[in-house]
C-alpha cells in the first residue's frame, strides 16, 4: 500500500521534482559553456556525480517499479545529465571545427604572404632597396631555385622521407618557378585544311626546344628522386649522430670510427649503424637497387646540366681574361704530353699528375679549360681573313692551325675524363661566370634544376655507399 501510494504521488502530473534534483539541472545547464572543453576526466566527473545524487535522495529509493513508466513521467536526473555531457560534447566538437578552420586559415594566410614576399624579391630582382641595381631575372630565378633546395634538402643528411611539410613546400614553389617555363615559346609551321579543302600553313606555339625536350625530364627524375627516398620509410639501419652513445648505437660504435675516417672533412655527416649481425638480405638487395637507381639519375642530370652549360654563350670578360698562350696556363710538363704525335692517353696523364684532392683536380680542370678555349680562339683569328689570305695561310701555315685544333680538342678530351674520375667536382670557372652573366631565363631555370638534381642524387648515392659500406664491415668481422 506505501508502495502504491507513493507511486500515484509521483506519477501525479502536479508532481515537482526535488530541490536537489533541480538544483542540479540548474547547475549543469549553466555551467554548459565553462565544460565545454571537458576531457575524458570530466566524463569521469560527471558520472560519479550522477551515481552520487541517485543515492543522495530518498525518494529515488521507492521510485523503481516493475511496470513500464508512462511517456509523462518527468526526466530523472542521470537522464538530464547525460543530456548536458551529449550537449556539452557536441558544442567541445563544434569548437574543434571552429578552430581547426581558423588554424588552417591562419597556415594559408601565412603561406600567401610567404609567397606575396618571394614574389616581390623575384621582381625586384633581390634589391630590396627598389633602385633597380638588383640582378637580372635569369639569375634570381637561378637562385631562388638554389635557395629553396637548400631550405628542403639542406638539413637532410639521412636516408628517410622527407617530412610532408618538406615535401609539400618543394612541390609547391618549385610548380610557381617552373611555371615561367610555360610562356617562353617558339613558333612552329603546321598545316591547316580549311572547309573548302584549301590547305594553309599557320604557326603555332609550343615550348621552346629546349624546354620541350629537357624539362619533363627533369620533372620525372624529380619524382623518381622523391621515390627512392619514400621507399626508405621502413629501414633495418639507423643513424647516430657522432660524438652521441645512445643505446642504439653503441651496438657499432667500432663502425663509426671506420666511417668517420672516410668521411673526415665531413664531420657533420650522421654516421649509419646496422644491427651486430649486419642487415639483411632483402634489405641490402633493396639498398643496391636504389643506389643504382640514383646512380643513373645522378648521370641522366649531369648530362642535362652539361649540355645547357655548353649552349650559354661565353661572357666577354670570361674572353677577355684568357692567357695569350695555353702553354702558360697549363705548364710545360702538361703541355709537352699533349703535344706528342701519338699515343696521347688522358687517363695515363691524369695518373701520372697523381692529384691529391679535389681541391687540385679543379684547378687543373681551370686551366685545362682556358687553354681549350684560347687554342680554340687562335684557331678561329688565323681564319678571319679574306679568302685569298686564308688559302695562303692554310698552304703555308697548315701545321700550325692543325696544332692549334688538336690541342685544342685533346684539352677537351682531358677535362672530360677529369670531370669522369671527379664527378663531384664543383663548377669550373667558366661555368660559374655562365651562369653569372647568362641572361636566359629559360636556360637559367634548366640549369639551376638540373644542378639541385644532380646534386641529390650524388648524395642519395653516397648516402647508400656509407650504410653498405658499414653493412660490409659488419659481416667481415664477425666472419
């Protein structure tokens, strides 16, 4: 009979809720806002408290029943605060979108006016004083392309993928500088019928030779460098920085000496580790496959770079600083080799130079490189008369410009098989002063593209020679 009672006393729709009860939907629809950024602990809070307050009644106590409830029956309190957390979460979730929004505005806005700055240095030409004593747009395009490998590759000293962020920057500028490349063009004769059957010759553009030719090949050894480095992303060889003894790698620090001593001028080079009983076989597979791959991309750039280096045309001052003789340049022992009637052997010479660093084969390269060019011009002056004089002087003279030309031409042999046996040698200075005085915007940007390639590669194959260098170490010791 209490039971009863107690039962029509609640289900009365005059009943009100308790004070406590009240209070607490009061509480928490007010304090909506301030939760609204609640972790998973306020979850936790929030139900503790619920279980709390259910016993903390006495009416609670007699409100169960075995009977199904009425749809009027007022909201419990567990109810009505599960109700304030699904409202607080859903405005937590809200806030999220709001702010996820607002960051990625804030990273574009940022990126625009990181744009709107290099925009503006490559139309002031790096001059940012705007007196027009800035340089020209080949060169600034040249370096901007130098500058932004050195801002992504610059720090990446490893076998890994790039970051996304990496990746994405270099995507994305080198797409705004090479877009330049779309609008350098030629015009080319192509037939046209008409309706009537008549036929027309009209020109069209396309992009320049060069750039027809050249660029998507760069572009796809961009990617196919990109891809070598991806496929690094699960690796059974780590790094160490020198000088550090993490757990890691101590297991090889015997091998870090080995390496380091290879690698002595560049000390800032992390050094590879590989595990005590060497990598495995798949994996040492997979690192020869890359470095072939790289080594053939590295070959396919330098070609690229060579053959647009020898299309710019020669700086006057580069001209006017020649010796008057090769023979000054490159010193009689040189010169008399070269000389010889026959049996010239570029490799045999350079042998026998027995040059000790690379700092000596690029001098040598240098004069080997000017005297090329003077013999060449003294050929061309005993030409440049009228054509009586040039029979006669060839009739009397042949010996000398014959002698000219073949030195010439074996000074060229030499400097190819030095750049052969040094393939990371640095730029000659003709070849810097190319690019210094080059006024092509198009040859500029397939040169600069070509070089950073080039250099990438060189140092992906390097990168890969160290780990299976170690690798090898590894293996030798514990046979």
């Amino acid at each position: 009979m209490d039971n009863s009672s107690n039962f029509d006393e609640i289900s009365e729709p005059s009943y009100q809720p308790s004070p406590s009860s009240l209070d607490q939907n009061d509480q928490s629809t007010v304090e909506t806002p301030v939760y609204s950024t609640m972790s998973g602990d306020s979850f936790m809070f929030g139900r503790t408290y619920s279980e709390t307050s259910a016993f903390s009644d006495p009416i609670d106590d007699n409100s169960y029943s075995s009977e199904p409830s009425p749809s009027h029956w007022p909201v419990t309190k567990s109810g009505a605060q599960n109700q304030a957390m699904f409202g607080r979460l859903e405005m937590k979730q809200q806030k999220q979108v709001v702010d996820d929004k607002l960051d990625d505005q804030e990273s574009v806005d940022l990126e625009l006016e990181t744009m709107k700055e290099r925009f503006s240095k490559l139309l002031l030409g790096e001059d940012m004083s705007g007196s027009g004593k800035g340089v020209c747009t080949a060169v600034t395009i040249s370096n901007a392309i130098t500058n932004l490998y050195a801002t992504v590759f610059g720090q990446n000293l490893r076998l890994e993928p790039l970051k996304p962020e990496k990746k994405s920057m270099w995507k994305r500028e080198m797409d705004c500088l090479l877009s330049v490349c779309d609008y350098i063009v030629e015009f080319i004769p192509k037939s046209q019928n008409l309706r009537d059957g008549t036929a027309l010759e009209v020109m069209e553009s396309r992009p320049r030779s060069d750039i027809y030719i050249n660029l998507p090949a760069l572009t796809k050894l961009d990617a196919m460098l990109i891809e070598v480095l991806d496929s690094f992303q699960d690796r059974e060889f780590w790094y160490a920085e020198q000088g550090s003894m993490s757990s890691n790698s101590t297991r090889s620090g015997s091998f870090r000496r080995v390496v380091i001593q290879r690698k002595e001028e560049k000390w800032w080079v992390p050094v590879p580790c590989v595990p005590h009983d060497g990598l495995s076989e798949k994996s040492r597979k997979h690192l020869r496959h890359k470095r072939d791959c790289a080594y053939q991309i590295h070959k396919a750039a330098m070609a690229i770079n060579s053959s647009i280096l020898t299309e710019m045309e020669i700086p006057h001052s580069y001209m006017a600083s020649l010796p008057k003789s090769g023979r000054a340049s490159l010193g009689d022992t040189i010169y008399r080799y070269l000389c010889t009637a026959d049996g010239f052997s570029p490799d045999h010479l350079l042998d026998c130079l027995n040059l000790a660093s690379e700092h000596e084969a690029l001098e040598l390269a240098d004069r080997v490189e000017a005297s090329m060019y003077t013999w060449r011009r003294k050929a061309c002056l005993s030409h440049s008369k009228s054509s009586w004089d040039m029979v006669k002087d060839l009739m009397s003279d042949i010996d000398r410009t014959d002698k000219n030309h073949v030195l010439a031409e074996r000074a060229e042999t030499l400097l190819f098989c030095l750049k052969q046996r040094y393939p990371e040698l640095s730029q000659t200075s003709l070849d810097t002063c190319k690019i210094q005085y080059n006024r092509d915007v198009g040859q500029a940007t397939l040169e600069s593209y070509s070089r950073v390639l080039e250099g990438l590669a060189f140092n992906i194959v390097a990168w890969i020679e160290d780990v299976l260098f170690v690798d090898n170490s590894v293996r030798t010791q514990d046979q």
